[in-house]
C-alpha cells in the first residue's frame, strides 16, 4: 500500500488561441471523485485541479513541481491531462530522442498566446524526472492527441507547428540535458503519436474517450487490476467506437507496467497474449510478425488458462494481430482474456538424442513426448529418429553418462551446462531446457523472404568513444568480420578491463512509417526487447536504442574477464507497416526455464506462457491475406576480451 496519493488533475476546455473543447473539465471531476474513493483511507489523497484559466504554462508546471514533488518514498503521484495536443519538428539539438522528427506538445491554457508556448514532450520529461528522483511511484494519464510519446469529431488536436522551437525557449534545464531522462514511471496515453483522440457523450455529458473507457475498465476489474490489464480493456472500449485511436502503453516489457493501478505489488503476468473483442470480431495481439501461422490443414488455437478448456481457433493471421473463433463457448464481449498457444502446426526445430547411455536416453525420450498440453508430445521440438539424428538435428542431446546430458547445436557448440539428476526428475528438466532452445531458436529463424522493405530498413552498430554520452548522427558503422559478426573489445584502462559500449541506430529509408522493435538474444538464450520496446520511425528518419544512450557490453555474470574470453548476442530487429506487441517475444535465460527452479520476476511476467512462442515457425512470413509487409534483420555481436593481453580482472556482472 502507498503512503500518499498526490494527484495533479489538469482539464483544459477553453483556450486563449486555440478552438475549445467540452469534456476535459467533465474527465478531471469524474477524476477527482473516482480518487476520493479509490484512494481513501486514515490520510486522504491530495488532488490539485487545475481547470481552464487556472491551468496556465506556468501553473502546470509549478503545479508539477510544488504539488507532485512532495510525493516521497512509498508516496503515489499521478499526473492526469485531458486537453489538446499538437505537434512540433524536433531542433537539431534534439534528434536522437524522437525517431519520429517530431515532439509531442501539450496545450496549456494560455498556449501560443502572446508567444507563450507548449508544453513540449521533452520538458514534460524533465519534470518528471524531478517528481520521479524523490523515490515516489509516478503514474501518468494523457487524454489528448498524438500523446503517445509525450513522456516520451470534436478532436483533442490543434494543426502543429510548421518550425521547430527554439531550444532557448523551453525550459533551461532542458538546454543543459545531455540526453532523455531515464526514469522508472509508467504512461498510458489514449492514441499513438500520429493519432487523434477524440471525445464521447456519456451520462448525459461529454468526456474523453479514452478516459470514459479507462475509467470504466478500473471500475469493472476492481483495484487490483494492472496497469496493462487497464489499458488493455480500455482499448476494447476505445475500438468499439473508433478504429484509428489506439490507446498506448509504456513501458512495454515486464515490470512497472504489471503494478495495481496506482502502485503497489509486482502482479506478475499469467501471460504475454491477450484475447478481445473488436467491433465485429475476436482476435489475439499476435500475428506473423510474431511467427504465427496456419497453413491450409492447420489446426492453431489458442485457450484460455484454468481447468475448464475453452479454446479458440486462429482463422485468419495478420502482421501485428491474428483472427480467432471460439469454439463451443461465449465470450463476455466486455472482458479480455489471457490466452495461451494449446494447439500448434507441427515443429520446426529436430531433436537428435545421442544415447551412449541408453536409460538416460530414454528418460529424455520420454520426457519430450508427455512434455505438451495434456500430456502429449513437445509442440516445440520433434526427436529425430534413426542413427542419423546426431546429424541431421537441429539440437543435439549427448547422453553418454549416467542420469548427466549436454544439449549441443548443429555446429557441437555446448548451449547451455550440464544438466544432471535426469533419473530423478525423468528428464523434464532436459525437455523445459530444449523447448527455451526451440524458441530462441524460432525467433533468429523468423525471415520475411519476400518482403517489399528489403533494403529500405537497416540497423547500425555505431562505437562509442570514452566518456560519449549521445549517439552521433553521421559517424559510419561498425562492420562485421568475416564471420558475419560485428566484433567490440574490453580495454585496459587504469589496471581493471573495461566493457566496451556502443550506439544502435535504426533507419527508415522507406516511404513509410514502420513500427520497430529491437531484440536482444544474449549467449544464455534470455530474449528481451528492452534496448527499443517498440516505437515508429518516420520515413527517412532514424530511431535509437536507449534514446540515444550508449549500450554496454558485457561477459555472463558468472564469467571471468580474462584475455580470450568471449560472448555472443544477437540483435534482431523486426519492423513492420503495422504496430505490434513486442511482449511475446521476451524469455528468460535458459536456466529459469527448468522446472522447479525459481524463476526471477521477470522472466515469469515476460513469459507468454510455457508455449509461448510455440508459434514462432520457419514459414511465417508466407501467410495469404496479409494485411501489411513486414521484416526482419539479425546482427550477431560478439564481446570479447583481447587474447593478446595478459592483463586478467575479477569477474563482472552483466
């Protein structure tokens, strides 16, 4: 439970220079009255509105300040805006923090009226950066257009600026930042950056819709739902009514986004895959872009966790999202379901078990054929029968000691340690290690070979120098080896080996806006997407990892820094013309997958279930009916400590 809630509700209907608006007073009392009793208890939340002519630049921002900086730690705040938002071409000074060319702006009241300015997203971010440092769980509403990213029809939207402010003109500390802040604060927003959010009539008035439908989703699931379970029935609600305003979520991956509406508790997630209603059809936030499939004779289907089996079939695959029937149930029209892959097209990834051991091969047989839904055979990895599977398999298991295995790649590489006890636990830990391989495995594999953005996406490993804060805009790339990675080395420096760093930049040099997600596979088979969790860059725009912040490279936290040693990633970007979820891709390192160990908090929320990327197959790409183009492209990356220095250093965490 939070001490304190410090609540800053801003509704902006009438402006000094701009059209007015009808529902944004309606948002901030409905608002403030939810507050009162949600957040009631011995010590009452504090709500500041500001309304109209109350909520001038200046007031907001001292509001910011003043009001949410007395939140301290284990103490609530929440920044609430419905009001207009706009656009504005990102200065020069400033583009590696927006992919898109543009920043976001919030409209005061007093807004580009005798040269009074916006609120640009930029500043919005320092502020709460301010309110976050104090230790305080920081939470934020943004009912107006193109929101998405400002942290980061009567339509909440004025026409954007056709000229970049001045860097002079926002706030001074602004002008001093080397690069975003990096805080922890979580932000749903009612639209994407390039979207309009629009208002509704409700109860015999007019409020917004994305905060109507978010209001009524945290009245229907009760406190305890998360932030991503809000948005998510919110967004039901939202595209009931319209199609092109698509509520946002950030962060995406694991984590803040899984706390109770207003802090609390990490509530991990049952699952990454969600099941709705749209206007007229049920579909799942999964598609092709994700690996999904279904061929002419496939049978996929998707069901929802618990003892009663109610499943439904994919019908239809799209890039971002798949269309999907119940079978033999109804649905609640108002709820979302977390689902789960419980019926897959044949595997892709070949097991070959070497069984110089015979019983402790046949326990590994075993356990990969009980080791599906039900008790029936892996969905993810199929043994290769015959003396030939040692060589024609994708996974190798090397069974040649009593109740000890090691799992090997096509290429005899060892993939993970040694795994033994196989006579205790009948194998299932061998099986749970080789279906976390299959998935990873599916995730390098996933290619679009017809794809009409061949050549028009590229990603860009740039170095980065000592002390280099910010990525540069022109500096050429790293280039791979000869061996297809690119190759980054520790240093010595003042007597201790020092990670190296580098910048990742992603283009668009098409002639349309695409959706990026980067993924990061590290050498211990964890996949996260942390570096970029989805974003769009703009035609002939450039996007970068961590907001332009250097990423650093490092060996296992169990390895030791010494001359020869070495590491391996793989950085996967997938962009498409569509946007999609990045969350059914994330897996935790390969030793969390055993059963019966524990699982870190993140490896468990990030996870879409045990057959989670079940789906993820060599074809994917080829789905008749298509509704956008998409690809992906994989760059290996190799860390590694010069062998031609005898210089050795304690082990370092990653």
């Amino acid at each position: 439970m939070t001490k304190r809630v410090f609540a800053l509700l801003v509704g902006i209907d009438r402006y000094r220079a701009v059209t007015p608006l009808w529902g944004c007073g309606n948002d901030v009392s409905v608002v403030a009255e939810f507050l009162r009793v949600r957040a009631g208890g011995d010590e009452p939340p504090a709500i500041l509105p500001l309304i109209n002519e109350d909520a001038t630049r200046e007031a907001v921002i001292g509001a910011v300040r003043d009001h949410l900086g007395q939140a301290g730690p284990g103490d609530t705040a929440l920044f609430w805006f419905s009001g207009h938002g706009s656009r504005a071409p990102v200065p020069d000074e400033l583009w590696h923090l927006e992919p898109t060319g543009e920043m976001q702006t919030l409209l005061c009241h007093d807004s580009r009226h005798d040269e009074v300015p916006d609120l640009y997203d930029k500043e919005l971010s320092l502020l709460l950066a301010e309110v976050a440092a104090t230790g305080c769980h920081l939470a934020v509403v943004l009912d107006s257009c193109h929101s998405f990213g400002a942290t980061r029809n009567t339509v909440r939207s004025v026409p954007a600026l056709k000229t970049a402010p001045s860097i002079e003109s926002l706030l001074p500390e602004l002008r001093r930042a080397a690069a975003r802040p990096w805080t922890e604060h979580v932000v749903l927003t009612a639209c994407r950056s390039f979207e309009t959010a629009g208002e509704t009539w409700a109860e015999g008035r007019s409020h917004g819709l994305f905060s109507w439908s978010l209001l009524n989703a945290m009245r229907r699931l009760g406190p305890s739902a998360t932030y991503r379970e809000l948005l998510a029935a919110a967004r039901c609600e939202v595209e009931r009514q319209v199609y092109q305003q698509v509520p946002q979520l950030e962060p995406v991956p694991p984590g803040i986004a899984d706390q109770p509406f207003l802090g609390g508790h990490i509530t991990p997630s049952a699952t990454g895959m969600r099941m709705r209603r749209t206007r007229c059809e049920w579909e799942i936030d999964v598609g092709s872009c994700h690996g999904l499939s279904v061929g002419f004779d496939d049978d996929v289907r998707v069901a929802v966790p618990g003892s009663e089996l109610r499943e439904a079939r994919v019908v239809q695959v799209h890039p971002e999202r798949s269309v999907v029937r119940p079978i033999g149930w109804e649905p609640d029209d108002d709820r979302q379901y977390p689902v789960v892959l419980s019926r897959v097209s044949t595997p892709t990834v070949t097991v070959g078990v070497d069984g110089g051991h015979r019983p402790t091969a046949e326990r590994v047989l075993a356990a990969l054929a009980s080791a599906g839904p039900g008790g029936g055979p892996s969905p993810h990895v199929r043994p290769v029968d015959g003396d030939d599977g040692g060589r024609t398999s994708e996974l190798l298991v090397d069974a040649h000691e009593p109740d000890r295995v090691r799992i090997r790649g096509a290429d005899g590489a060892l993939l993970c340690g040694d795994l033994t006890d196989v006579g205790r636990d009948g194998g299932r830990r061998v099986a749970a290690a080789l279906e976390h391989l299959a998935r990873t495995h599916a995730v390098k594999a996933l290619v679009n070979p017809v794809s009409s953005l061949a050549g028009a996406v590229s990603m860009e490993l740039v170095e980065a120098r000592p002390s280099e804060l910010t990525v540069p805009a022109h500096r050429p790339p790293l280039r791979p080896g000869g061996d297809g990675a690119v190759h980054v080395r520790y240093r010595w420096e003042q007597g201790r080996w020092v990670p190296p760093t580098i910048f990742v930049r992603l283009r668009n040099d098409s002639d349309r806006r695409l959706f990026y997600v980067l993924l990061d596979i590290t050498e211990r088979h964890r996949v996260h997407a942390g570096l970029f969790p989805g974003a769009h860059v703009a035609p002939g725009c450039v996007g970068a990892a961590l907001y332009g912040r250097p990423v650093e490279l490092r060996l296992p936290a169990d390895s030791r820094v010494e001359a020869g040693a070495t590491t391996r990633d793989w950085f996967i970007l997938l962009a498409a013309e569509e946007e999609f979820s990045s969350s059914p891709f994330e897996l935790p390192a390969v030793e969390y997958a055993w059963p019966g160990r524990t699982r870190a908090p993140l490896a468990v929320t990030g996870l879409l279930g045990r057959l989670g990327l079940a789906a993820v197959h060599r074809d994917a790409g080829a789905v008749e009916g298509s509704a956008c183009d998409w690809i992906t492209l994989a760059v290996p990356v190799v860390t590694e400590v010069p062998a031609d220095h005898a210089p050795q250093a304690p082990g370092m965490s990653r």
